[in-house]
C-alpha cells in the first residue's frame, strides 16, 4: 500500500506548526541551533532581486582568484536584515564584494554576526542543489549525427518545473487558505498550466515515493542527493501522470520528464478529477531530522522568488511520436554526487543486506523460424516474458541500480531481475526496444564496438544479421528503457590463439593488460565521445574468464562484469559481489517463467 505523505501533513503542518510559530513570541535565538542541533523552522523570503544579483557575482568569479559564494552573499544579508528582505538594497551587495575582493574572508566580515550561521545552514540548505559545475550536450557538429560534444560549464543547475515552450502563469499563493477536508494554508507553489504540460525534475536526485494522495492526486517525491530537499510535485494527470521510465527508488536527473501537469487530487478514489484549474503544485519540504519529515513540525520553502529564479533556465524537450511521451533533448551530466544524510541511514540498515537478483541473457529476436537458434528467440516470446514479469511483480533494473545499491544503499525494489542484451544485434532495436517501451520495462545490452561503428555507415538494416548504429544508441539511451556496456571492441571472434578476452597461455599479464587497455578501452572511449556515458560494466565474449582480467578492468575504471555462469546473484554491499554475475541463458526451450521458477 502507498505511503499517504506530504498534502495531508501539510495541513497538520500549518494547523499546528505555523500556528505555534506565528503566535507565539519565537525569536531568532530561539530557531537559531547549536552546533549540534537541527534547525527546526527556516522562513524564506529572500527576494528574487537579490538571488538573481548573488547569483550573477557567483558565476561571473567562479575560476577567478577570489570566488564569492552566493549563499554566503545571502546569508550575510540574512543576518543585516533579521531575515527581513524587505530591507534589501542591492548597494549592501555591492559593499560586501568590494571588500571580499579586496582582500577580506566572510569569516572575518561576519565575525559579529550572531545569526549568520544560522542563515548559512538554512539558506545553504535552499540552495545547495542550484548552483555548481556541470556538462550540457551540444548539438552534433560538422554535419555529423553520430557525434556528440559536451561542453563543461559553472552556472544554475536547477531546472524550472515546466518544461521550455509550455506556457504558464504563476503568483505568489504560499500560505493562502484552503479548506478541502479541513481549514488549512497552502504550503507550495502552484504553476496553471494546460493539462499534458511536461513535468520537469528541478534538481537532481532520487524518486522516493510516486502514486496516489487524496489531496496532491497522482503526485511524485523526490529527494536532493544531499538529503536536506524534499521536491513535491501533484495533481498530476490523469490515467497517465507519470513518464513511462519512472519508478521509486530511481535515480533521476535535474531536467528530466517526469510526468504530466493535471489536475487530479481531492478524492479518497484514486484517478480522479476534482481541481477546478489545471495546474502544477510544487514544493520543497527541508528535511533536517529525518523523524521531522512527516511530523507536524515539518519545514516548507516559499517558492515564488525561486521560480523566478529557475526560469532562467527551462529544459528543451521532445515528444515521441509513437508512445506519446516527452523526454528531454539535451542530455546534462553532473559530478558524481556521494549520496549522504537519508541515503547515508539506509546505507547503515542496508549493510549486511543481501539481495537476490536473477539476471536474464538474451542475444538476439527474429520472426522467421528457420533462423531461430538457442541465440535467437521470436519475439513474441520475449513479449511472453514480460506478461509473465509484469503479472509476478518484477521490476526490471540495469546495472547503474545495482552500483547504487552497493555504493550508497539506494533501495532496490522488492523483486529486481536484470534482462540483458548481448553483441548488439540490431533486431534488440527493432523488436526488443518497442516492447520494452511498451511494458516500461528496462534492459542492458552489450555492444560489439567494431560492428556498430560499421553498421552506422550503412542506410539499410536487416534484422538476422545487422548491428545497432551510433542513432540507434542514443535513441534508447535517452528514452531510458536501454543501458549500454562493453562487450569489447573487436574481441568476439577466437582469432591468434586466443578465446574471447581471455588471456593467452604463456602471456605475460603486461602483454594481456596492453591487450585489454587498448581494445576494450576504445569502446570505452568511442561510447563516451558519442554517447556522453561511460560504460561500467564488462560483458564476457562466450564467457571465457581469465582470473587476471578482473584487476585490470577494475583499473580501467570497471564497476562489474557479466559472465556466462547460471545462477541467482546474492548481491550486498560489498562491491566485489559485482564482478561475474550470473546469468541464465533464454534459449527457445526455457522461458523466463520456467527459470524463475526452478530458482523460487
């Protein structure tokens, strides 16, 4: 069962925590925390005027020899103002720059500042999600569809919730009244939108609850990598509010489609329309105590100014024809993020955890019966596959889930099973990808480097013998229903002694490391030039194993392999449990059903 969270504590919220906070003679000493204490209410009132100015000094000094933080800039206003931006002047701005530049730190400017720590942390908390390095695809260049370029950048991050071309109005409606269900205040942002309006993920992070709440509707949670940020986002659409690739426990990036504006919500009965306007509600909660989260003391962030703020950068989307969904145009890549606060805590509990996953091994789907092998299955039997997962319960992961789960303890869902792809055969396009669309189900394949860089020159594609292009790639890379790994460059075929990438009798483990670093590192490096990821998982030819191999590929950078061995993973937090995962073999004479079963 659905957890019910955020809209129906927000009304407890607001009929106990604001009321104790507003009536009662509560002073900044009082909020202000030791250093070992949460802080336990942050109003947030800083105007757009002056994000926008901090903003701007930030990015213009990053790389220079003084750099200025803006939430150190809007902290020391915080604390010149008590918090009170009406006050605002942009010359204090301007006063506290000159001095930073000429040679003074924050620290020493804000020495006699009592509350300035205070509204470090709190501001620090809004904020520290919005502003850092990051990569934006560009589009292809000198003619060339096969070549990305992505081009390093320092600026906002953070991405307005609509999606850019989609037209929308806004006011400020933080704390308005509401009565569904019982007298309230309105603790978000409401965007009017038309109904089928992109949703866009604001910052990057981790899906923590998505389904049905009687006052958001079909509603999403997500939280920040840092834990502090809680983003809600409701009343979504009906009978579709969600992007088909969603799911708890995922990882999402700041700028993704994740669902569609609507207007459902004020109704025990899930699916159902009763908000007079269409429109988005969002809101950031902060999460300082993880036991405060759905407490009646929970904090909630106007977020008026903000998305002002965020309006400058609005992420460019596309829609696919066939399903009907939007996905983003322009991939964006962060540095990678250790996940810490809540992700840290489940880590803890996850420790000595252990995790079955079953992994499948699919080659190749063909029609035409006198091709099938115990390689080539129909495709109607794949199909048959996922009716049986879709029915049993199964979600389908891919290998970054599993990195996840061993580095950081994200969750995994109750019943995880791997389906992978090996060789890259182009029928895993023409077959496998539509159905995997069609049942929101994920898949890792497995390329050979050298056939996909010769299939991408041809114009013309059969489905018993051709590869995947560069094209057909990034199209289920940024889709979300493929993942994409090495299966060597061109080491699939035995040839001068040797079996798959398995080392050489008598081969000096300096020859076979030069071996493997200059073949399987040129897919690495192919696939990062043109499809901006890097892949982290080794896929065995014919699952020939040499025991030397697996140093070096965890030199090169390997989170784990896959091998030709049958049995069911037993995965914890150790990250050796990746390396020779089993899998078993989809031959037309075993399905999935059949394998799983024999291992239940």
């Amino acid at each position: 069962m659905l957890k019910v969270i955020c809209l129906c504590f927000l009304c407890i919220s607001l009929a106990f925590g604001l009321m104790s906070i507003h009536a009662l003679p509560i002073t900044l000493a009082t909020l202000a925390p030791k250093d070992s204490e949460a802080i336990k209410w942050v109003d947030f009132n800083v105007t757009y005027e002056a994000m926008a100015k901090a903003m701007d000094i930030d990015i213009r000094s990053f790389g220079q020899e003084v750099h200025i933080c803006w939430i150190d800039i809007l902290a020391y206003l915080g604390a010149k103002y008590g918090g009170n931006f009406r006050n605002y002047r942009s010359k204090d701005i301007e006063a506290l720059v000159e001095r930073l530049q000429n040679g003074e730190t924050i620290e020493t400017i804000t020495a006699d500042m009592k509350h300035f720590a205070f509204y470090r942390r709190a501001y620090g908390a809004v904020l520290a999600g919005f502003i850092g390095e990051y990569e934006i695809e560009l589009q292809a260049t000198n003619g060339d569809p096969n070549r990305m370029a992505w081009q390093p950048k320092y600026g906002l991050k953070a991405f307005f919730p609509i999606a850019e071309g989609f037209y929308y109005t806004h006011f400020n409606d933080f704390g308005v009244s509401r009565s569904y269900g019982f007298k309230r205040r309105h603790l978000g942002h409401d965007l009017m939108v038309q109904v089928g309006t992109p949703v866009i993920a604001i910052e990057s992070g981790i899906v923590e609850i998505m389904g049905w709440n009687q006052y958001g509707g079909w509603r999403i949670g997500i939280r920040s990598f840092d834990g502090l940020r809680y983003y809600y986002y409701a009343h979504l659409r009906k009978d579709h509010p969600f992007n088909s690739t969603l799911r708890e426990g995922m990882v999402v990036t700041a700028g993704d489609v994740i669902g569609y504006s609507g207007r459902t919500g004020y109704s025990i009965r899930e699916n159902v329309n009763n908000i007079a306007t269409p429109h988005l509600h969002v809101g950031m909660q902060l999460v300082f105590e993880e036991s405060e989260k759905e407490s009646p003391n929970q904090i909630w962030i106007d977020l008026y100014a903000i998305s002002r703020l965020l309006s400058k950068n609005r992420a460019t989307v596309y829609r696919n024809e066939e399903s009907g969904e939007y996905y983003r145009k322009y991939r964006f890549a962060e540095p990678n993020y250790f996940v810490v606060s809540t992700r840290e805590q489940r880590a803890a509990t996850a420790e000595d955890q252990s995790v079955s996953v079953p992994i499948i091994m699919y080659h190749g789907l063909i029609k035409d019966r006198k091709l099938q092998t115990r390689y080539f299955i129909c495709p109607s039997a794949f199909e048959e596959d996922l009716k049986y997962l879709q029915r049993n319960g199964y979600t389908t992961i891919v290998m970054q889930d599993l990195i996840n789960f061993v580095d950081h303890g994200t969750p995994l869902p109750e019943k995880p099973i791997i389906l992978t792809f090996d060789d890259g055969y182009y029928n895993n396009y023409h077959y496998a990808y539509p159905l995997l669309q069609k049942y929101n189900k994920r898949a890792v394949f497995s390329i050979i480097g050298k056939y996909t860089e010769e299939y991408s020159l041809e114009r013309e594609f059969h489905a018993a013998y051709s590869h995947l292009s560069w094209n057909h790639i990034n199209q289920m890379i940024i889709t979300g229903h493929g993942e994409f790994q090495n299966h060597t460059f061109n080491m699939h075929t035995s040839h001068k002694g040797r079996q798959g990438a398995a080392q050489k009798h008598g081969e000096s483990i300096e020859v076979y490391s030069g071996m493997l670093n200059d073949d399987i590192g040129k897919l690495q490096d192919r696939m990062r030039e043109i499809t901006g990821l890097t892949p982290t998982t080794f896929t065995y030819p014919f699952g020939f194993i040499s025991d030397s191999s697996r140093d070096i590929l965890k030199e090169m950078g390997f989170r784990a392999t896959l091998s030709c061995r049958e049995g069911v993973n037993q995965i914890t937090r150790n990250p050796d449990d990746l390396f020779s995962l089993k899998r078993y073999l989809r031959s037309p004479e075993r399905s999935v059903q059949e394998i799983l079963s024999i291992n239940n």
